[in-house]
C-alpha cells in the first residue's frame, strides 16, 4: 500500500503574505494566528502578510513566520491530513514534530522563538556563512572541507549534487576557491546570517538544550524522520536527543527522504510556504508524487 509522507519547509521558503489566505478565511488558523501573537509578544501577523522581505529575512522572524504559516495550515487541513510519517528541513522539523502531535502549538512556538534567538546570537558572536555546493559527489565535498584548517563542515545534505557547507568565513572562502578547482559546477555563497548547523552553533543548541529538556514531548501520531540520522523516530526521549543535536548536525535530507521511500512513502505532500522540497524529492527520486498541500 502506498503510503502518504508529509514535509516540512525551512528557513528561505518565506515570502511576504504568506498565510494571509488562512488568516482570512478559516477561523481556527486566525485563532491560532492571533495566540502566537500573544506568545511572542508582538503582531508578527503584521510583518508576516505586510511587512518587507527584509523584516522577513530576520532570523528571529523568518523561522517563527514559516513555522506558523506550516502548522496553521496542517491544522485547517483537519481529516484530510493524514500522515504515515513525516519529516522536515532544520527548522521544518519542529513543524513536523506539532503537526504530528508530539508537540503542542504553544510549546512548537516557544521552542522556534528561543531557536531563533539563540542561532542570531551565535551567528553575531562569530562571522560565518554557509556556501552552495552543486554537482560534486558528497564524499569529495567530505574531504575538501576536512583538508581545511577553519571551521568547515557539509551542512545540508539536500539531493544528490547539491551540499551546503558551512563555517568560519576565511574557511567557506577557501572551500569554495578548492571545490571549483575540484570541478563543483557552482560553489557559491549564500546570504545567510550564520553558519548554521556546523560547530559555530554549540552555544545556540546548549541554549536551546535547555528549553528542550523543559518542554514535554508525547509520541507523535507517525514516524518522524529527523535530520541528524535520518531515520524513523516515535520515542519522545530519542526525538529530544536528536532535535537539540540537530544545530550543530547535517541536515540529511537526501537521506531521510530516501528512507521513507524504502519505508513505502511513494506520494510527498509539502506543508508550508514555497515548494523546494517537492524540487528536492524529485531529484531525490523521479518517480515518486510530490505536491503541495491544499485545503
């Protein structure tokens, strides 16, 4: 039988006005719309539907915007979100994770705030950045970042022959000069406030630890594929475990994605803003369904 696989986006699917059409149109996403203005302490439904690409572009901004547009829309969704397993990119996890109910909206958001706090602290303390990798294989890019003497690390393992690194900036700017020389298509630097997901980000997950491990956690509803080892987790403990080690961890998607295909998922359904992932799964595989998710 086939099998149903909901994912999640992260930072960079944002656009201006997104949700906007919930908010509108159905009461329970405005309810929740107006909590999280109320949990974080300020509208950010006015900078989500009208504020500035800029505004949006804010970490401590950006990740609570498409956390919300990502939940809200799972929730209108109702009976017809019916997932077997689910996944999401870095911050699409923790969507993933309140979507699949082994975190309440409220705790989902308050943990994405802190996130996003403790990673634009951790990107001010240190000038880092995160560069893309295209048509290399992932053992070469491996190598390359390791023969560096700078904080460089693969970061998001997105489809095969795309990697992003990540790291110090002295150290992305000589793993891009080598990667090119190496025969990368492309080794292009990205407009990111951080090196996220590398080393440079201990003080942000030992920050994050601790609102974690504060935070109740239920099993979810489905397997959850998350990023650090890409494999099927229902044991709110090993989620936890694995949600914190995820700051400082690759993302393996080009991994999870292929795991759930082999766990039976043949139809990949994005919940969320934009539609990278859909892009990825299919260049992940070719023969699988990837869509947007509609009311």
């Amino acid at each position: 039988m086939s099998k149903k696989a909901y994912v999640f986006p992260g930072q960079g699917a944002q656009f201006v006005g997104m949700g906007k059409d919930l908010y509108d149109t159905v009461p329970q996403a405005k309810e929740l719309f107006e909590k999280a203005n109320d949990i974080l302490g300020f509208r950010i439904t006015d900078l989500i539907f009208d504020g500035t690409d800029e505004d949006l572009r804010q970490t401590k901004v950006t990740q609570p915007a498409i956390f919300l547009h990502s939940v809200i829309l799972a929730k209108a969704m109702g009976d017809a979100f019916r997932p077997d397993m689910v996944a999401g990119h870095s911050l699409g996890e923790f969507s993933a994770l309140v979507a699949a109910d082994a975190l309440s909206f409220e705790d989902g958001l308050k943990l994405v705030s802190a996130r996003a706090r403790a990673m634009q602290k951790a990107c001010e303390a240190t000038p880092s950045t995160m560069a893309a990798v295209l048509n290399l294989p992932d053992e070469k890019v491996e190598e390359i970042c390791a023969s560096i003497d700078e904080v460089v690390v693969p970061a998001n393992y997105n489809c095969p022959g795309q990697i992003v690194i990540s790291g110090s900036e002295k150290g992305i700017d000589i793993a891009c000069e080598k990667l090119s020389a190496a025969g990368a298509k492309r080794a292009l630097k990205l407009k990111v406030g951080g090196a996220f997901h590398s080393p440079l980000m201990k003080p942000a997950e030992e920050e994050l630890a601790e609102a974690i491990k504060k935070t109740t956690f239920k099993q979810p509803v489905c397997p959850v594929y998350q990023n650090v080892n890409a494999r099927p987790e229902t044991d709110p403990e090993t989620i936890k475990a694995n949600l914190i080690a995820q700051l400082t961890s690759p993302v393996r998607w080009t991994q999870s994605v292929q795991n759930m295909i082999a766990d039976g998922a043949s139809e990949f359904i994005e919940i969320g803003p934009g539609t990278v992932l859909q892009g990825l799964v299919k260049k992940i595989n070719a023969d699988v369904i990837a869509r947007s998710g509609t009311l």
